[in-house]
C-alpha cells in the first residue's frame, strides 16, 4: 500500500531549475537589475523602438521640406551643340560646308509671393514633424508599458511558483505524516489517500506555476535581451494611500493636454484642414517673381555667311497664373477634402471620449487597487490563522485530515491571490500613466522603490 502511495514525482529538470533560480536570487541582492534598468535596456534593444526613431528622424525632414517651397528656387541650364551646315548654289555646282559649335548657359531664380497650395504644404511640413515627434513618444511610453507589464508578471509568477513549492512541501509533510499514522493504524487509508492526493496536486500546480514562469522570463527577455534570472528579486514595498491617487478631475485635465493620442488627432486634424486649404487655393490666382540671364553663342564659320553671333538676354518679372476650369477636377477634390475633415474631426471626439474612460478605467483599477491590497493583506492574515488552528485541531482530534488539506489550499490561492492583486495594481499605476500622458522613466523608478506618490 506504501508504494502505490508513494509515486516518483521526482523532476530532474525542475530541480535544477529551481537551482538557477535559488542562485539567481541569491546573487540578484548584489547586481539584479530593477523595473528602470530593464526599460534603459528595452529602449536600446527593441527593435520597435529602433524603427519608430528612424520614422522620426524621417518624419524631421517634413518640416524642411515644407519651408523649402517659400525659399527662392534657382535653376542652372547649359547647351553644347555640333552643327554641319551644307549649301549648293545654282551658280556654282560646288557644295559649300563646315561644321560648328554652339554653346550656352542660363541662369533662372523663381520665388513665391502669394500661392495657397505653397503655403498649405509649409504648414503640413510643420504638422507631419510634429506627428513624427509625438509618434516617437507615443512608443517610447508603450514600450514602458510592455517592460512594466512584462516585469510584474516575472514578479508575480515568480511568487506563483514559491507559493506552489512552499504548498508541495506543506503536503509533503502531511503525507508522511498520514502514511506514519496509517501504519501504526490511528488513521485510515482514506486520509493517506487524501494527503498524497493533495500532494500529487500540489506538484501539478508547481510544474505548471514553472512553466508559467519561464514563458514570462522569455517575454522580458525578449524586450530587453536581459537575463530575466538576474532581475531583481524583492518586489516593491507598497503602502498605498487613497490620499495619494489624486482626484480623478487632475487626471482628466491632464489627459485633456497630454495623451499622446489625443494630441495625434488634434494634429491629424489639423493636417485635414491644410489640405482643405490647399484645394481651395486651386480658384485662387498663383503670383511668382522671376529673374533670369541667358549667354549663348553660335559661331558660323562658313563661307558666305556672317562670323560668330553672341546673344544676351536678362529679365525681371512678375507672373500671374489662374486655373480657369480643369474638367471639374478641383471641385471634387474640395468636396473630398471636406468630407476627409469631417472625418477627422470625429476621429478626434471618439478619441477624446476613449481617452476620457481609459483614464476613468485605470484610475478605478488603482483607487480599488488600495483598498484590494489592504482586504487581501487582512485576508492573508486570517487564512494562515485558520490554517494554524486546523493544525492545532488536528493534532488535538477535532479536526480531519480533509480539514488540515483545505486550508492549506486555501492558504496557497490567497498568497496567489495578494501576488496578483499587488502587480494588478502596480500595473494600473502604469495604465493611468500612460493615458494621462505622464508615463516616464520617473515614474518605473518610483515603482521600482515604493509605492509611488500620485501627481
């Protein structure tokens, strides 16, 4: 009967694993890396970040391409030709010919004084370089998040997998102990099995809380090229206050001003409304000054005629241009235009409503974040009495063995549950960051030391 209830859950694998992992924690004290080192790391690393700063750098070449078309444009032409002339005349059946070279330059400046369409690109130079900036930032804070995310949850598997191994070794003991007093017969067969099953379930949970874990180290990872064995292993400390959150108003103002997308939409609206000008700058007349010189000259070396001949010309002025009917063209492009900023302009509102409730979202989640921790905390408390005394209770007799096994399990969900509830709400902390617009680097360094201290 002993051997059937004694199974080889043995894992070499896990064991050396779970080796690492102690080694790791052991040496994480003196160089484990925090939540700000990882994302310094992530934004070296990532090659998403890395595309999003060449669109940047790119998007930077909008604005001089914008204010190139108010700046004087100059243009430089040249000609070299070779010519062979042949004539016959009636008196002379000779033929007459000779060959030469013709040559010249030009010079031409032409610079804008009133053209809408000239003045709409400008502008959308100066947006688009905007755009590529806020594209830049709007990255840069979402990676944060990803690192955030992807740390705590490091963080909390890692406290998944020492609840499961702290419950396999409680139930370990406890099925020695059922099969020490089956033998002697002060227990029935029906509490050994129940304690080697408690014990078979408790290795299930901690092979998958394994498994769990080492799919989180390889996401951070993969974001930051860090060893995840090598982060730092004690979790903030969190005391959170309600007092410290700060009014939801604070936070609405600052999304208001701040959200990247919000303020992405503002500029895409913005950039409607120049193309909207520029259409309507096509019934309007183009004005331009010009200057120009010109230099040819063309040699005629030939009998009978005239030696070399030299020209020179210069010129200043004025040209006035306006389109008078293209087919209909131009008007359909203002309607498309317009109905492109009305398209716009709602994008806008749907995405200042969106930002409104994220932020109302992830302010919930840590306002009831505060109060969670402290219930979980209290709840913590009081499941480990509980399982103290179904442990003096049974040893005295009054309570089963069934009993002892139930809050064990008890005790271990709620260690899972306070784990989740602590990351849950340091990870809000991030969300209402990040919709708000605040999201940086002091903020991962405020979570990385302590609960952090709301604006």
């Amino acid at each position: 009967m002993s051997g059937s209830l004694n199974p080889s859950c043995r894992s070499p694998r896990l064991a050396r694993w779970l080796a690492r992992l102690a080694l790791a924690a052991c040496a994480g004290q003196a160089q484990g890396y925090d939540l700000l080192q990882a994302w310094q790391a992530a934004s070296q690393y990532d090659a998403g970040l890395a595309a999003a700063q060449a669109d940047y750098r790119a998007g930077l070449e909008k604005d001089a391409q914008g204010r190139a078309l108010w700046l004087p444009q100059v243009q430089l032409t040249g000609n070299l030709s070779r010519e062979q002339q042949t004539q016959d005349f009636m008196e002379d059946p000779s033929a007459s010919s000779a060959l030469g070279n013709s040559h010249g330059y030009g010079v031409k400046l032409t610079q804008a004084l009133f053209d809408v369409g000239r003045y709409a690109g400008w502008r959308e130079g100066q947006i688009r370089s905007e755009l590529a900036r806020l594209g830049l930032e709007n990255a840069r804070q979402q990676l944060m998040l990803t690192v955030g995310s992807a740390y705590f949850a490091v963080l909390q598997a890692r406290d998944a997998l020492a609840a499961s191994s702290a419950a396999k070794r409680a139930f370990s003991r406890q099925r020695e102990q059922a099969l020490a007093a089956f033998e002697i017969g002060s227990a029935t067969i029906t509490d050994a099995h129940e304690a080697q099953a408690g014990y078979d379930s408790a290795v299930a949970d901690e092979i998958q809380a394994q498994s769990e874990l080492e799919l989180k180290h390889n996401t951070l990872s993969r974001l930051s090229g860090l060893d995840p064995l090598q982060m730092t292993t004690a979790p903030p400390v969190l005391d959170p206050h309600p007092a410290d959150i700060g009014p939801l108003a604070s936070w609405l103002a600052h999304a208001q001003t701040q959200n990247l997308n919000l303020q992405s939409k503002e500029r895409e609206l913005a950039l409607a409304e120049q193309s909207l000008n520029a259409k309507r700058g096509a019934y309007l007349p183009v004005m331009q000054f010009t200057a120009g010189y010109q230099d040819n000259r063309n040699p005629r070396p030939m009998r009978n005629l005239n030696g070399a001949a030299r020209s020179k010309a210069a010129s200043l002025g004025v040209n006035l241009s306006m389109g008078l009917f293209d087919g209909g063209a131009t008007p359909s492009q203002v309607r498309e235009a317009a109905a492109r900023l009305g398209s716009a302009r709602d994008q806008l509102e749907n995405t200042r409503r969106l930002t409104r409730e994220e932020v109302r979202s992830a302010w919930l989640g840590v306002s009831t974040g505060v109060a969670a921790i402290r219930a979980q905390q209290q709840r913590l408390i009081s499941s480990q009495s509980r399982l103290d005394s179904t442990r003096l209770g049974y040893q005295v007799g009054v309570r089963t063995h069934l009993d002892l096994l139930q809050a064990q399990q008890a005790l271990t969900s709620v260690e899972k549950e306070v784990s989740q509830t602590r990351y849950r709400f340091l990870l809000a902390r991030l969300q209402l960051a990040q919709a708000a617009g605040v999201l940086d680097e002091q903020t991962l360094q405020s979570l990385s030391e302590r609960a952090p201290a709301m604006p």
